[in-house]
C-alpha cells in the first residue's frame, strides 16, 4: 500500500505546517537505532514551552507518519537535548511527549542539561517524577554525546549530537514538499484519467458525420492534454528523483539515510503507478479512438449510402418509367437512344455504388463493430446495381425485338402500297391487248416475287417470335398488317385472273378511262372528277385518282393510302371522319382563343404603357382572375391537339388519346374551383376601361368573361363528341375503348361538379382535404331517430323531415344545408353550411326501410343515432348505397 497516495489516513502534509516544521523544535532526520527503529530528535530549543499544543502534536503526528509502517512498527527513538537548558525544560518536554506522542515508542533518551545544579536537579526529579511521565518505556539520562554513542552509532546522528550524519532541516522540508505534492499530482493525474476514461465509456455515439468528427476532435484534444499532464508529471517525478541521489551523485563514497532511501523507494513507486495508470489509458484510448473512427467511417458510410441509394432509386424510377416498347420505328428508335441516355447516365452512380460496396467489405474484414448494419447495405446497392443491369439488358432486348417487329411492320406496309400503286399504274387500255396484258402479268410476277422479303407470310410464327411485346396496340397493328397483306395479295389474285383472260383472248368489255399513274398515291388530287365507266366504290366521295377496283373489277377513285378500298366499305368511317375533323377544327379554335386570352389579356397586365387603366382591386391578381388557363393552353397545344391530329387515318385512336391523358385532364378540376374567385373579380373589375382596350385590340366581338367559360365548355365537348362515335360504332372493335373514354371524361365532369360543390361548404372547422376522396355528393331528404332524444322530439323527427345536402368521402359523411343568395343581381350561388358529421369507419347501413324503397339508414354508435335517409329516385339510392358499401368494404378489408 502506497501511504503516501492514502490520503485518507494521513490529514496533514508538509505544506499544512510548513511554518510549525520550519521552527524546527523536533526533527526527523532519518537516522535509525540498532534496530532500525526511526529516530526522532527534540534539538534545544529556547521557546519550546511555548510552542501550543496543536502545533506540538501536528508536527509530532506528521514525523510519526513518514517512516514506513514496518520501521514504524519497531518503535521510535526519542533523542531530548537539553544541554543547555534547565530541569523545568526537561520536565515540560518529558510531559509533553509522553501525553501527546501519537506513534510507538521504543526509548527516550535525554541529554541533561550540562550546569551541575541542574544535572543534579535532574536526577533527583528523574527519580521522583517518572511514574508521572506516563511513559512505559525506559527514559535514559545521558550526561553527554558521549554516552550516547554507546547506544547509537554516530552514523545515525547528527553533527549536532557528535555524529556524522549529514541533515539540512530546509533541504527535508523541500524534500517532503516535493514528494507530497508529486504524489499528489499522481493522484489527480489518475483521477483525471478515470473522469476521462468514464466519460468516453458512457459517450453515446452520435449519428451523423459533423457530430461524429467533432466528437473525435474533442476526445482527441483532451487526450492530447491528458497526454501533455502525463509527460510534466514524469519529468516532476524524475527531476524528483534526481534531486533526492544529489548527493550519491555527487559523492561516490556518500549513503543515502534509510529515509532518504524510502523517499527514492515512494518516488519510484509512484512513477512506476503513473506508468501503470498511462499503459491502462493508452489501452482504453487505443479502443476507444478506434472505436470513434469506425463510427465516422460507418456515418460516412451511412452518409454516402443515402445519397448513392437516392441517385439509384431515381434511376430505376426513371427506368421503370420507360414502359411504353413503341409504336413505330422511329418511336423505338428514340425510345432506344433514350434508353442509351439513361444508361450513360447511370454509369457513375452504379460505379459509386459499386465502389460504396467495396469499401463496406473492406471495413467489414478490418473487424468494424457495425457488421450487422454494413453487411446488408452492400447486399443493397449490389442488389439495385444487378437490378438496373439486368433491367437495362431486359428493355434492350425489348426494345430490340419491339424495333425488329416494326421494322417488320413498315416494310410488310411498304410492299402492299407498292403493290397498290403497281396496281394503279397499269393502264387499262393498255391492258387490253393480249401483249399489254402478258407484259402486266410479268410485272405482277415479278413483284410477287419480292413477297418473300417484306411479307409477314407466317402469322402464328410471327406472333410467336414477337409474342413477349404483343400488346394489345401492337397485336391489333399487326393484324391490320397482316389483313391489309391478305387483301393485297387477293387482289392480286384477281387481278392476275383478269389479265390471263385478256391475254387468252377472252377479254370483256371495259370502257377505257385516263388514269394518272404518274400522280402519287399519297398525293390526291382535289379536282379530279370520276370518269365514264368509273365503278361505284364507297370510298368515292373522297375524290382521288380512279384505281382499279379488284371488288368492283373496274376503274373508282379510291384512297390511295389505304390498304383497300373495301376498308372503307362502311358508313360508319364517314361518320368518324367527319366528327374528326369536326374535333380537330374546333381544336385549334380553342387553343387559338386560349392563346388570345393569354396574350391579349394576362399578358398585357404586366405593360407598364397599360398598368394606369388596371383599376387597384385587380393589382396583382392575374392568378385569381385566369386561374390555371395558362396550363391548360400548354397542355391542349402540346399534347391534345397533335394526338388528335394524328388520329386522321386512325379514328379508332381517338379514345386512347383520352384514356392516356386521364390524369391529365384533372387540370380542369382546377380551373373549375378557382372560378367563383374569378367570376366575383370580374364583376368588380370588369367594366373597367384596362379590359376594353385589350378587347378592341384583339377586335374579339364577345367580352373576357365569356371566353374565360370556353373551357368549362370544351370537357363538355369531349362528352358529346365521344357520345357521338359510340352511336357510330356499335359493337365493333373499338366500342370498348369509346366506353371507357366516354366513362373518363364523364368521371372527370363529375370530379369537377363535386369539387365545385365542395369549396362551397362553410362552418366545417376541420380541413376538408384531410376526409379523403370526394365519392359522392347530393341533396336528400332525412330523418333523425335518437334513442337519448326526449319522446316528443323523436316523433316530431319522424314526420318532418330535414332537407340535407350530403358529401360522401373515403373517411368521413358530412351533413350540410343547402343556402342559395343573390350575388348583386346575379344568378343565385349556392353555399352549403355544415350540420354534422359521422366517421366512415363507425357507421353501419340498413339498405332497405320498410314502407319506401327509395329510403335507406344509416346509423352510429350501435344505433343511438339513426339517420333515415330518402332520395329522389331508387337509382339514386342504390348508387349511393354502393357507394358506402364500397367504402365499408374497403375498411373491412384494411382491417383484416
């Protein structure tokens, strides 16, 4: 046990009576007895007797505590000199000793004083008072050093007491200072490093990488100074050390005392415990520090991971979004090059990524501590890496074989219009002759020949090469091809047919016309009329050059872009064509006024020559005023208007154009909630001079307000035109999709009719989009039936029934009051003021009431709350009642 560290036991140190140590009334000056019994020396002193009892017994406890406790445990030698004094000063200190020395005592000798009286008076007293002394060991009168000697070796005195032991009281005080205040620093150092060492124990790792590195840097720093406490508190106990074998260094011949020794010994052994602590903290800190750097690798790890991950997901979003194989060569040419763009893109990331995967192995064989949260994000970007490889390689060949397919496709197309215009070109008076009509046959022949490179000759093999991209576009495409080949190839038949019977010489009796088969297939011409002897083909009233009929067997004017003129051989491709052409051309009216309103009107707001006639209640409400119109204009002139156009020759198109543009059209919706805004601004503003400017510089006959209703009026358009091709298409093969697209916009016009309705709910505190989708919404009668409503109030309820307007969402019934005000002078506007509301997912239904089939319950909280409910009609009823169903239904089944 270090007695020097257990400060416990030991309260007073040097520095706490420096003063009392250096009046230097007894001594410890680290000579032993025979036996190795410390010895502590009582020099003469002339104020000894005034010396308090404090200061006495501090500085007696404090020598008694130096020696070790096994020199201790001898025993100590008391030396008195009192030479010089007298026997009342030999008395005092006997007493003063023998009732306040704290340690073991062996003996006491005492020089008497050297004056005969007093010698002699100390005899006498010696022997009268030294039951009084309370000492149970010997006390030895000495009368000189002399006899002193006899009893202890003058190598364990002092100069002073005849020996040659060499003792500066200034130096020991120094010593001991010294010695106690390394051993103190010992102690806080140690003290020091184990706050440290616990506070990095109970550190919680942080998550992010700037709190991580700045984590390290402070743990670094105070390591670095604990480090920097370490190395002073070595060089104070070296330079300690050093200090106490002066005199060993300086002399060879000179022995350290026995207390110097254990001096050099505590010394020593409290460097070697500053050692022992500073190779237990260096281990702690080497785990530790390793510890914080895996964890700023792991949160640069995490860090990258996220931001590769994103990248990644982004690519394979963008990826999945390639869905759409082609509809054309030049469709899937770019589709591919598309493809090429994404997959340059993705290079790097997927480089990253794959390098991230690395370096999270790498960590995991360095032993990092985060194996378990490292592992699986490798297993992850390897993953998304092979996913996008593999998808890409999966569209390539898509796409390859979506390209090979259509390249098919166009060349099978080519070959019947070239044989088409062959057809067309061979002049029937020509033909008539049997040379004219053997050299027509030539050149059949060897047209036909040419089938087997571009014909589509096998059309199960087809579909079964092409068979994993044979949509339902593409199938019905190919089998348009593959009919127009077959009717290509009939009329050839019959036309080869009638030639070898002109050149049989059996010729029949055709009037000869003037065909062009100079002109174009492609390129009709508008004045052409149809010539004597022309067949009655149903493609006639289109007007292009005549061309041989194989149906009629002879010469009508057909469209020369088609595959036959039988194609047309139905009154409903007038129908479509003309309500085509009908959309078409009101088409570009619409984007054409929509693009006058923007730039005669929204965008002149912002003309400083016109900003004076803008009156303040319209400043900075161009927003409120054409609410989304300018989305709208870009979204008919990019889009809208092109699709529909390029349905001319495909008027079963048209309702895929609808059906692809479904969530496109919701831009109305939109539009539609923003107008009372915008009718209640136009009616403040809109006799303003600002708006007749704009309206005599575009010389537009009608004002702002009615062209802001046109698109109100245009979905309502789309309504009728498709309602119109369904009449024209009955059970044919594109009805189906007519359906859907009428069901669409429909859908569309009911969305928008109940959002119109919805902004128009007052008194509901909550927020309304928050209730889910707007299912259902009208005007109803109800009675109420509440089992803790008072008798008379219940039947009252019964018979007068309450006129409600309800708003059915995913989540909530909401009951309103229909309120209808005149809004200066103009047509009434209708609010609707919040009565109650019953959550989706605590109600129950009753579909039938006895008595009334239009009436249906609906009811709350184990029916303490009835509401019976009557609409207009029984289909009205019965929608609604699916309606709810479906809603039951699908909380049902999100429950389960």
């Amino acid at each position: 046990t270090d007695e020097i560290m257990q400060q416990e036991i030991r309260p007073l140190v040097a520095v706490d009576i420096i003063e009392q140590l250096h009046r230097q009334f007894a001594i410890l000056s680290g000579g032993r007895g025979k036996d190795g019994a410390p010895i502590i020396t009582f020099p003469e002193c002339a104020g000894f007797s005034d010396i308090p009892d404090e200061d006495f017994l501090n500085v007696v406890t404090y020598l008694t505590s130096i020696p070790s406790l096994e020199a201790a445990s001898i025993g100590f030698i008391i030396i008195i000199d009192r030479r010089r004094d007298k026997w009342s000063a030999v008395k005092a200190s006997l007493t003063r000793i023998a009732g306040a020395f704290p340690g073991n005592l062996q003996l006491v000798f005492v020089l008497r004083p050297s004056r005969f009286i007093q010698r002699t008076i100390a005899d006498i007293g010696i022997k009268l008072y030294r039951d009084d002394f309370k000492m149970k060991v010997p006390i030895i009168m000495l009368n000189s050093v002399s006899d002193l000697h006899g009893y202890i070796d003058k190598s364990q005195l002092t100069r002073e007491l005849g020996g040659t032991l060499e003792y500066g009281h200034s130096q020991w005080i120094h010593h001991r200072t010294a010695i106690e205040n390394f051993a103190m620093t010992v102690k806080t150092t140690a003290q020091m490093l184990q706050t440290f060492g616990t506070d990095l124990a109970e550190t919680e790792l942080p998550n992010d990488v700037q709190c991580t590195e700045e984590l390290l840097s402070a743990h670094t720093d105070h390591h670095s100074k604990l480090k920097d406490e370490l190395k002073l508190a070595v060089k104070q106990g070296a330079t300690l050390l050093t200090c106490i074998r002066e005199p060993v260094t300086r002399s060879a011949n000179c022995k350290l005392s026995p207390d110097e020794l254990e001096n050099v010994a505590t010394v020593e052994r409290l460097l070697a415990q500053l050692d022992e602590t500073e190779k237990a903290f260096d281990q702690f800190w080497t785990k530790h520090h390793l510890k914080l750097e895996q964890c700023l690798q792991l949160r640069h790890f995490e860090h990258d991971f996220r931001e590769v991950k994103l990248v990644l997901d982004n690519l394979m979003e963008a990826q999945a979004s390639f869905a759409d194989i082609g509809d054309s060569v030049t469709r899937v040419e770019n589709f591919l090059k598309e493809q090429k763009q994404l997959e340059e893109k993705g290079q790097e990331p997927l480089e990253k990524a794959q390098s991230l995967a690395l370096h999270g192995e790498q960590l995991i064989q360095n032993n990092h501590y985060a194996v378990d949260s490292i592992r699986p994000k490798c297993v992850e970007l390897r993953r998304i890496c092979d996913d996008f490889t593999n998808e890409t390689k999966k569209k390539y060949n898509i796409l390859g074989k979506s390209l090979e397919l259509h390249k098919q496709l166009d060349k099978a197309s080519q070959w019947c219009e070239a044989g088409i215009y062959l057809l067309a070109s061979q002049a029937v008076d020509k033909c008539q002759s049997q040379e004219g009509a053997e050299t027509a046959l030539v050149e059949i022949e060897k047209f036909l020949m040419t089938a087997k490179e571009h014909q589509l000759s096998n059309p199960k093999e087809f579909y079964n090469q092409f068979d994993m991209i044979l949509t339902p576009e593409i199938k019905a495409s190919a089998q348009r091809i593959l009919q127009k080949l077959e009717d290509v190839q009939e009329m050839f038949d019959k036309r080869q047919v009638s030639l070898k019977k002109l050149a049989a010489k059996q010729t029949r009796p055709v009037q000869p016309v003037a065909p062009h088969p100079e002109s174009s297939p492609k390129r009709g011409s508008p004045k052409t009329t149809r010539p004597a002897g022309v067949g009655t083909c149903h493609a006639a009233a289109f007007k292009h050059v005549p061309v041989f009929c194989p149906y009629e067997e002879t010469f009508c004017v057909c469209v020369l872009s088609a595959a036959v003129c039988k194609h047309y051989n139905s009154p409903s491709f007038f129908s479509f064509s003309h309500i085509i052409n009908e959309l078409i051309e009101t088409e570009r009216v619409y984007v054409e006024e929509l693009q006058s309103i923007i730039e005669g009107y929204a965008s002149e707001m912002d003309n400083p020559n016109l900003v004076h006639l803008i009156p303040s209640a319209l400043q900075n409400k161009k927003d409120v005023l054409f609410g989304n119109l300018p989305e709208i204009y870009e979204f008919h002139n990019r889009h809208v208007l092109t699709e529909i156009e390029n349905c001319i020759e495909n008027p079963e198109l048209l309702a895929r154009c609808f059906l692809k543009r479904k969530e496109d059209l919701q831009i109305y919706e939109k539009y539609c909630q923003n107008k009372p805004r915008s009718e209640a601004l136009w009616r403040q503003c809109g006799d303003s001079s600002f708006f007749q400017e704009c309206q005599r510089k575009l010389d537009h006959k009608l004002s702002l307000d009615a062209y802001l209703l046109k698109p109100v009026q245009r979905i309502t358009k789309y309504q009728l035109i498709l309602k119109e091709m369904l009449k024209c298409s009955k059970n044919s093969e594109g009805t189906a999709e007519l359906e859907e697209a009428l069901a669409t916009v429909l859908d569309i016009i009911k969305s928008v009719n109940d959002s119109m309705h919805q902004i128009a709910i007052t008194g509901y505190e909550g927020d309304v989009s928050e209730l889910g989708k707007l299912l259902m919404q009208g005007s109803f009668n109800v009675w109420t039936d509440h089992k803790k409503g008072h008798n008379k109030v219940k039947d009252l309820a019964r018979f007068k029934p309450m006129q409600r307007h309800l708003f059915l969402y995913t989540k909530m019934l909401l009951f309103c009051k229909k309120r209808e005000e005149n809004t200066d002078g103009h047509e009434k506007t209708a609010s609707y003021s919040f009565k109650n509301s019953l959550k989706m997912s605590t109600v129950g239904i009753t579909e039938n009431v006895k008595g009334d089939n239009k009436k249906f319950e609906i009811w709350y909280n184990g029916r303490e709350e009835v509401y019976i409910i009557q609409a207009s009609s029984v289909e009205l009823k019965n929608t609604w009642i699916s309606e709810i169903r479906k809603v039951l239904t699908g909380q049902l089944e999100a429950c389960r």
